[in-house]
C-alpha cells in the first residue's frame, strides 16, 4: 500500500528555531515551491588555535598552525530525545482550520520567519492560548514608489 506523502512531517529551519508540520500543510501554506521555505546559509568564520596533533598511534605528534576556518552554516534547530517542541495550532488562509505543529525556540521567531515566508496570511495559538499574528510575507511592489 502506498503512503501518503502529504501526510510525512517537515521541519523547516529558520533563524532562532524551526516548525515541524506535515508536508501537506506547508504546500498549502507556503506553496510547492521548497526555495521560498528553506533557508540561507551564513557565512561563519571561526578561529582553530594552534595544537598538536597524531595521525597514528605511535607516531610523534606534529603541531597545527592557528588558522582561520571559513564555511557555510545552515539553519538548524536544537532536538533531543525528551523534548519534540511546543505545540502550536496554526491556521492560514485556505487551510479549512486549525492544524497542530511543532515549534522549537521563540514563538517570536516564528513569527518574524513567517513574516518574511509566509505567502497567505498565517495565525498560530500555542497551547497556553497565547494567539500570534496575523503574518503575511512582505511583498514589494515594483510600481509603487
């Protein structure tokens, strides 16, 4: 038999946290388009000091020089075995409803990515009852001045 898709969960990353919704949902939400949805990297720069290191056991160690590592760091969201978010019942424009997702971090921050994401207008309660919102993406028009 086969599974419905739709039906599989997505985390989406953002800054500060991320949403855990079914894939069907976030089509809905934020069309099928997954460029809109997922994030950008940042560039990081770190410092390595210098140490020692041995690449084979009983071999003499040799000193690395300090040095500056460059890379690309990706959204990510914090998980751990215990703890799967904070539920949240979100409903957008056309989604016949409320629907439960999972937040991790701020509900601030999620509303500051749906601001910048969200193509339909998007409200979202948290399970205390706190209501968020409304957020739609901000669309710049060329012809306006």
């Amino acid at each position: 038999m086969a599974q419905d898709v739709d039906a599989q969960d997505i985390t989406i990353n953002y800054e500060g946290g991320s949403i855990t919704m079914a894939i069907g949902n976030a089509k809905s939400l934020f069309g099928d388009d997954y460029d809109d949805i997922v994030g950008n990297p940042e560039t990081v720069t770190t410092a390595v000091k210098s140490h020692q290191r041995v690449r084979v056991i009983g071999e003499a160690a040799s000193t690395v020089s300090a040095h500056n590592r460059t890379y690309q760091q990706w959204p990510t969201s914090q998980a751990n075995n215990a703890a799967a978010g904070k539920q949240i019942m979100i409903q957008w424009d056309g989604s016949d409803g409320s629907w439960v997702a999972r937040v991790t971090g701020a509900m601030a921050d999620l509303g500051t990515y749906l601001r910048t994401a969200a193509p339909k207008v998007v409200t979202f309660r948290t399970s205390r009852g706190t209501k968020y919102g409304p957020f739609v993406k901000e669309i710049t028009d060329p012809l306006l001045p």
